[in-house]
C-alpha cells in the first residue's frame, strides 16, 4: 500500500503543483524520486508532527493540497489538537496519511500498533475517512482524496498486503464493493483484514456455508444501503477490523442496522476485544494470538449461521 501510494502521490504532484508532500522523518529513502523531481513539493518536519499538521493547514489556506505522512499513531495522536482545530474546525483541504495500520508493525510493539484510530478520527466532524484493502484500492484511494474539498484520513498498511482485487473497477468514495455473493450470512470488513475474510469465505463455501463479503473502503461517510441489503438478506452480521472492537468499524455498522430499523439480525463484531497489543511476533501470528485470524473469522461465522437456526 506504501508504495501504491507514493506512485499516486507522484502523478498527482506531476499534474498538480500545488501538491504538496509532508513527511515525519520517515520514509527517506521511499520519497528520494519524489524530492529529486519535485524539490519544491517536499519538506521534512523531522520528528514534529504537530508542526506538520499545522503547517498543513496554513498551506491548505494558500491554496495548497497537502499531504502529511508519517507512522499512524504519531499522525493521529499526538497530533489530535491540531488536526480537530487547524484542520477539521476550518475544514482545510489537508490528507492526513497513516501508514502501519492496525497491528502491521507487530514486532516494534503496542507504542508502533495502530488500534484506537478509527474510534478517535470518525467523530472529527467534516473528517473522511478511507481505508484500502490493497496496493490498488490504495491508489484509487490516494487519487481520490485529492480530489475531496477537506479534510481526509487514508488509513494505509505497509508494503506487503496481497491483492484483494483481480481486476480494475470504479472507486467511489461512501460507496461499500461486493466482493462476494452469499445468502447464508455476511462479512462486512475494513483495510487489509479484507484477504484474510476472503480466504475465510472460500473454506466456508467447502462447508456448504453460503456468506456474502462487502468490503468497505470508506469509513466515514458509511455506506448504509449495501449494509442495510445484507442484514436484510442474510440476516447474519460479522464485522471484521484490525483495530480495537470498542469505537471501531463494527460499531458503525452497529449504528446502521440498529437506525435502519432492521429485522432481527444476528450480529458479531471481530477485531480486538479491547486490550494493548503486547505480544510479539510476526504480523500473522499477532493475528492469531488476539483472535482476528483466518481460522477465527470461520469459527465465528459459522457460530452466527447456528444461531440462526440452520
């Protein structure tokens, strides 16, 4: 996803001077082309993210398009006063671009985990929120907040997800894909976590387990028509997100159905029951050992599709 975004970021910045790329003191080497050709577009703010988010938003006031990168918890967190005042109260048109989303950076520990900024981003008010779930769907992404009149936050792994699409296809922002049909139940899912849901589909089909996957690439605004349809039709809820259970994805979607005055629907939320990721370990065995793994999502798929009564 890091390097699909770079490779949008230089187009945009080729046809576009008023592009502009901020960066934390991460990712020197990654943004060498984009410096050498556009030396003016670039500026290092060194570990000073708050200076970053600021200076963003000055730009953004000059007729500027920025975009500010570094680690996600340093560009959600300890910039939190800065995006709520200089960027969302002014609605200023400055992308606000984290990388290592949800528990990606398993082996720099929970400090480097980026599990709490759903919750905090999604009540910022004029805030849109993206969330890819592969290299293409982050490109798409990338050419898409830049053309978004305010504020943005693209939610970005790193640079080794495995592709979820096979094919191109028309990104719409608020607009949730169908990845797959189903009847039985539904995965409605967020960001990478989205190739683990699909290999998990593919063993349920083996089981005679018909389950529907949406994916949602944005956040915020929702898509609550393709979320509506699926609790309507198959009657069986899971939500799936890296990123901590409480404030998270699955609660949004909670929102929905709960607002859509639905009939009764049997739902789960699966992402991490509410607790500092402190092992350590590969990406991977993260997954597992807090329960948002492959072998997980069919344990609890097939535990709702029973509760349905079949």
């Amino acid at each position: 996803m890091r390097n699909a975004y770079l490779e949008a970021l230089y187009d945009l910045a080729k046809n576009n001077r008023q592009i502009m790329s901020l960066n934390a003191d991460i990712g020197a080497i990654v943004f060498d082309k984009f410096k050498a050709d556009f030396p003016d577009q670039f500026i290092n703010f060194g570990v000073a993210e708050p200076n970053m988010i600021s200076a963003a938003a000055g730009m953004a006031s000059c007729g500027k398009i920025p975009f500010t990168y570094t680690i996600m918890p340093f560009i959600t967190m300890r910039t939190y006063e800065q995006i709520r005042n200089d960027v969302c109260l002014q609605k200023m048109n400055v992308k606000i671009v984290g990388v290592g989303a949800g528990l990606v950076y398993s082996t720099l520990g929970p400090t480097h985990h980026a599990i709490e900024d759903i919750a905090i981003m999604k009540v910022l008010p004029n805030m849109t929120i993206l969330s890819p779930a592969d290299p293409l769907e982050a490109k798409k992404a990338t050419f898409a907040a830049a053309q978004i009149e305010g504020p943005v936050y693209l939610r970005l792994g790193t640079s080794k997800e495995p592709t979820v699409y096979q094919h191109d296809y028309d990104f719409t922002i608020g607009q949730g894909v169908k990845l797959k049909d189903g009847k039985d139940a539904t995965i409605i899912a967020t960001g990478s976590i989205i190739h683990d849901a699909l290999q998990a589909v593919e063993e349920l089909e083996k089981e005679k387990i018909s389950v529907r996957l949406v994916n949602i690439h944005t956040i915020k605004p929702i898509d609550k028509e393709i979320i509506l349809h699926a609790a309507g039709e198959t009657k069986a809820i899971l939500t799936l997100e890296e990123h901590n259970v409480e404030g998270g994805f699955g609660s949004s979607v909670a929102e929905v159905i709960l607002e859509g005055n639905c009939p009764p629907v049997k739902f789960k939320r699966l992402g991490i029951n509410d607790c500092f990721c402190s092992f350590y370990g590969t990406h991977q065995e993260l997954k597992s050992h807090y329960g948002i793994a492959k072998e997980d999502i069919i344990r609890e798929v097939i535990n709702l599709y029973r509760q349905k009564g079949n």
